[in-house]
C-alpha cells in the first residue's frame, strides 16, 4: 500500500510537520506492506507562488499566523474549493475594508484567484505518485488547502482514498468536515497515530471500520457515520518519534531557504497538568483530550539528541502545552551534560522560580512561553491561571536575569472585569520597559471551541456564532458552520475601548522604547546599587545602604505584602543585633517611595521589585557604547537613599 501524506499552505515553512513526521513512522512501522511519503505542499507553493509574483516570507508569515482570526490564509483557498476565482470576493472585501491596508487586500485577492491553478498542479502530482490513500492534515488555516486539494484529487483520480485529520478535525469538527464534504472518504478524529494504522489496515484486508475509534467513514448508502471517539487519550509509550525524512532536503531547494532557519519539532508531552485541574477559561488549544501525560525522561532525551545529530539542526520547537516539571532534574540536566548547544522554544508555568529558569537557560531553552496573559490578579483569576500580577512581573524579572527571551500575549475583555483592574497596571508600565515587552498590543480574547468558555455559558458568553469569516470561506448554512468552526464571535465583555485605548498606548511605548532602557542591581553586601536608565524616570544610580532598605529589597526577591515584610524585617534585625520592630507603617512609606521610582511593582496588595541582577548585559547590546560615549560627558553621581 501505497500512502501519501500532505502538507498544504499555510503550515509554517520553518518547522516540519510533526503530525506528519508521526503518521509516517507509524504507518512505516506498523501498517505491513504500506509504506509512506511526506508532500511537502507548503515549500511547493513558495517556488510556485514566488515565480509569479513578489510575495515574501513576511507574507507567508501573515497567512499562516498573523491573520488567523481575520480567517484570510482559508479565504485565499476557498477559490479552489468552489472552484470559482472570484469566490465571495464581495463579501471578503466589505468585511475586511478597515481590517486590511490597501496592499494586503489588494495581494489576498490576487492570491485568491490564482491559487486554483496551483491547487490543481499538486492534485496532478499527487495522482501521478500513485498512492492507494492520500492523507492530509489540518491545523490552523490549512483547512480550505487540504479540502481544495482533496476535492481535485477526488476528481481527477476517484480510486484514491482520501482522508483528513489534525487539530481541524476533532470532535464535531471532523463530523462536520465528514458529513459536508463527500469527496473526503474519511476524517481521523483525535490522536492518529492508532487510529490511522487501524484504517489502513481495514481498507487492506476489508475489515469493519466500526472498530476504528474517533473515524468517520460512510456507509454502503453513502451516508457519513461518525465512530465513538477514543475514551482515553494514547499511553506516552504509544506516541512515536517523527521521521522528518526528506523535509530538510526539500527546505533546501526551495524559495524558502532565503526566508527562514529551519527548526525541528519535538514532543515531549501532551494535555496540560495544570489544565487538569484549573482549565484556563479562554484556552481550547488541548481540544479532547486534557489528561496530562508525558514521554520517560531517556526516551524524550534520546529523541532529541538523535534528531539532533541525524539532521544536524540544533534549534527546536518544543510543542508541549507546558513544561513536564520532572524534565528540570531528568533531561535538562543531561541535555546540559552533552554539551550540544541547543537553542528550544518551550512554554511554561509563569510561577517558576529563578534557579528552574536558570536550569532552562543553561539547557538552551532560552526562548519561553510562560503564558502571562495579563498583570493584574482579578483578571488572572478570572482567567483561573493559578498566579499573581507580581509573580508574572517576577517571571519578567528572572527571565532578564537569566538570559530567556520571554514571549507573552496581554489580553483583556473577560467577563468580569473592570477598568479598575487595568488602571493601576497601566500607571506602572513605564517602569517595565526595561522587561520583555508582549508580543504585540493587548487583544480581545477569542472564544474557541473546547475553552470553558465555549463549553459553560453561564461564565458570560450565550449566543455564540461562529466567526465572521467562517460565513464567506464556506457555502454551508450556519448550523454547520457551528460544528466546523474552532473560533466563535461574541458580544464584548469586560472593559470598554477607553481602557483598551490606554492599555495599548503603554504597551505601544513599552515596545518602542524597550531596547533603550535597563534597571538592574548589584547586591554588594553592605549597599545594593540600581542602575536605571528608563524615560519616565531622571534619576541614572540609587544605592541603598540603610539596614531595612537592605532588608526588604532583598525581601522582595518574592512577592510580599508589606505587613509580611515588617514581619520579617523585624525577625531579621531581632536575630541581628537585637534591633526594635519594623513598623508596618514605615516599610509602607518606603515602598512608595520606590513604587515612584520605579523600583518595584504592586497588585494586589503585594509588591515585588523590578531590577534583575546586573549581569553586564549592557555589553551584549549594539548600542552599549553609544550610551557610553553620551554618559561619559556627564557622569551620573550615586543617590542615597
């Protein structure tokens, strides 16, 4: 048997795809007598598209990732779909007037009418391969490319078997997919990795397809039946390492190698641990399956060395929802053994203390994901992230010190909260910009299916209809659409434009002015010295030398409130020298003292300072010395305080 597995647009072209990577092996390994190839359909588009117009890969880039709620990388392949190249172009075009600037509308709709030219040549391709089955899979906005070429693939060759999985297809999503489309023979709902063997192993011998979990297939009357999905998610043991053959050979020879460094992905779990118990409201990224459950350490090790040295890449895409806390003493440390240097993106808990974010830098992940999400507790809690403003501002901290590039997304718009719960946040972000600044300006929160909020009305959201853009990319009635869409539209909750407006106006400064500001601190013993250079701020170096100053800065290492700090001032001097007790009073007026030179933050009635310890970092920037050059006119003089 012969299998062909495919890749569509808009799979990002720096990364192989690991479902596919996966489906190969287990179809090498345990289908007898099939064997499978990887299409690499995303490269071939780059060379085709590239040959014919200026696109870049600033513009795949945008297709793929950045326009994802704007729903325009399926819009372009909804042409081929329909096979019409003028496909609701007035539809897209009066939605997203005001969405889109005048060059990107002008470039989605030229794309939109040449891509069925482009679908049809990898149809011609795949039929001219010959395989028995042809499998695509459909993650984000690659579900009108896998559709599109599977309708033309059906055309022009009907014994081929067509079949569609990925994160586009579970739950009602791959029914929907299934019972709206006839020329896709079957959807894989769920982990394929099982159920894919078993289908091909049924279509060889004949067998009944009941039996294969999650798969949609049709009955002799034609008619889509929807199997029971999997009640339990896949042993870690189960979940095999990909085979990534051919991928980089491919990167190698297309367009694309001007645009990108290739990265491998790697998996070292799946499900979230602390989605198991306090599922994030807005998150649907784990879709059926929460459980928790994660490779042995040497087995993800193993994985990740030899991927290593079979493609002789060492930046790797870790696509772990979060961090199996057990890898910080199992395989980071013998990562950091091999002396292989590693460079891993990865997400995390934001609650991690310095020494673990240490452990993470030295082992190369030096690109993290800690999901902070916003800097104020009464959002966090609605949100249930299980963390304080001062600890995700604490993980800011740390992340500076010990050499992670931190990558975190603000959103607001929960039911629930109120201006109030921004206003004291966006007083203090001038004193960040020394911080890792978000991605981008704050952002609505999208409703997406499997979320809380999707699935628990009563949490502020009734009446859902799927996104907008959902209605002109399918000639469906809404009621199928529902099942098929992953993001929904909904009225706004939470706070108003004015707010959002003021919110975003810090983060806009934050971003532009990051790369120019520090706060960090030497602890010398006898004095702690700050060195800033931040805009809001005119003072350039502070020691602090006082016995309590000394006390609770370094106290606040961790979130405190200030009667915990008098507390512990107090047990301090006592077990010193016998000293009187702090005064709650007095670590207050100090603390605002340094809230208004920036020296700390404060949520929730707690506060936590904001210096990393210094750590010459100055000497990595490009503009170190001319700064240097500007101060040596004018030398700042110390400040005692």
């Amino acid at each position: 048997m012969r299998v062909l597995l495919v890749n569509m647009p808009w799979s990002p072209i720096d990364l192989p795809s690991l479902a596919l990577g996966i489906l190969k092996r287990s179809v090498d390994e345990r289908v007898p007598g099939a064997e499978a190839e990887v299409l690499h359909a995303n490269l071939a588009f780059t060379d085709w598209i590239t040959e014919r117009t200026g696109f870049t890969g600033d513009d795949y880039e945008y297709y793929a990732l950045s326009s994802y709620f704007l729903g325009c990388g399926d819009w372009v392949f909804s042409s081929a779909l329909y096979d019409d190249p003028h496909w609701r172009e007035e539809e897209f075009t009066a939605v997203m007037r005001g969405k889109l600037t005048k060059s990107r509308m002008a470039m989605t709709r030229a794309l939109h009418q040449a891509v069925p030219e482009f679908v049809d040549e990898i149809a011609r391709h795949v039929v001219e391969y010959a395989p028995d089955v042809v499998g695509f899979t459909s993650t984000f906005q690659q579900n009108t490319a896998a559709l599109a070429a599977a309708r033309r693939v059906k055309q022009l060759a009907p014994h081929i078997v067509t079949v569609m999985g990925g994160a586009n297809c579970d739950g009602a999503q791959g029914a929907a997919v299934h019972r709206n489309f006839r020329f896709v023979d079957h959807v894989v709902r769920g982990e394929g990795e099982a159920a894919f063997p078993q289908l091909l192993t049924a279509l060889a011998d004949g067998s009944d397809l009941a039996g294969v979990p999650g798969l949609c297939h049709r009955g002799p009357d034609g008619e889509s039946r929807v199997n029971p999905m999997a009640t339990r998610p896949l042993p870690p043991a189960a979940i095999l390492p990909p085979d990534y053959s051919g991928y980089f050979e491919r990167l190698a020879a297309s367009a694309a190698r001007h645009w990108v460094e290739p990265k491998l992905v790697v998996e070292g779990a799946r499900g979230c641990w602390w989605g198991e118990k306090h599922h994030c409201t807005f998150c649907g990224l784990n879709g059926s399956f929460m459980e928790f459950r994660s490779k042995s350490p040497d087995t993800f090790y193993e994985e990740i060395m030899e991927l290593a040295r079979r493609h002789r890449v060492l930046d790797m895409y870790v696509v772990d929802n979060i961090l199996d806390m057990g890898y910080l003493t199992t395989v980071l440390p013998r990562i950091i053994d091999s002396e292989y240097d590693l460079r891993l993106h990865i997400e995390i808990k934001a609650n991690m203390r310095r020494a673990q974010l240490r452990t993470l830098a030295e082992a190369g992940m030096i690109y993290v994901q800690p999901g902070i999400e916003s800097l104020n507790h009464q959002v966090l809690d609605l949100m249930d992230k299980g963390v304080s403003g001062c600890q995700n501002v604490r993980m800011l901290r740390d992340g500076a010190e010990t050499g992670l590039s931190v990558a975190w997304n603000y959103l607001h718009g929960f039911p629930g909260e109120t201006a109030a719960d921004y206003d004291p946040v966006i007083a203090q972000i001038p004193a960040l910009e020394h911080l890792d600044p978000p991605v981008d300006l704050s952002a609505r929160i999208a409703i997406e299916r499997f979320s809380p909020y999707f699935e628990r009305p009563e949490l502020g959201f009734t009446g859902l209809r799927p996104e907008e853009h959902y209605r002109f990319t399918y000639d469906l009635p809404e009621e199928e659409l529902y099942d098929l869409a992953y993001v929904f539209e909904a009225p706004d909750r939470g706070i108003g434009e004015p707010t959002v407006t003021a919110l975003n106006d810090v983060l806009a400064a934050w971003k532009k002015h990051h790369t120019d500001a520090r706060l960090t601190h030497a602890d010398l013993g006898d004095r702690i010295v700050l060195v800033s250079r931040r805009r809001a701020f005119d003072w350039r170096t502070l020691e602090l030398t006082d016995p309590l100053e000394l006390a609770v800065f370094r106290l606040l290492d961790q979130p405190h409130t200030p009667a915990a700090l008098a507390r512990k001032a107090t047990a301090k001097a006592s077990a010193a020298d016998s000293s009187p007790a702090v005064e709650e009073a007095g670590v207050q007026r100090l603390l605002d003292s340094w809230l208004a030179l920036g020296l700390v933050f404060t949520d929730g009635g707690q506060y936590v300072h904001i210096a990393p310890a210094a750590v010459n970092e100055d000497l990595l920037r490009l503009d170190y010395m001319r700064h240097a050059y500007a101060e040596a006119a004018t030398p700042a003089e110390p400040v005692h305080v």
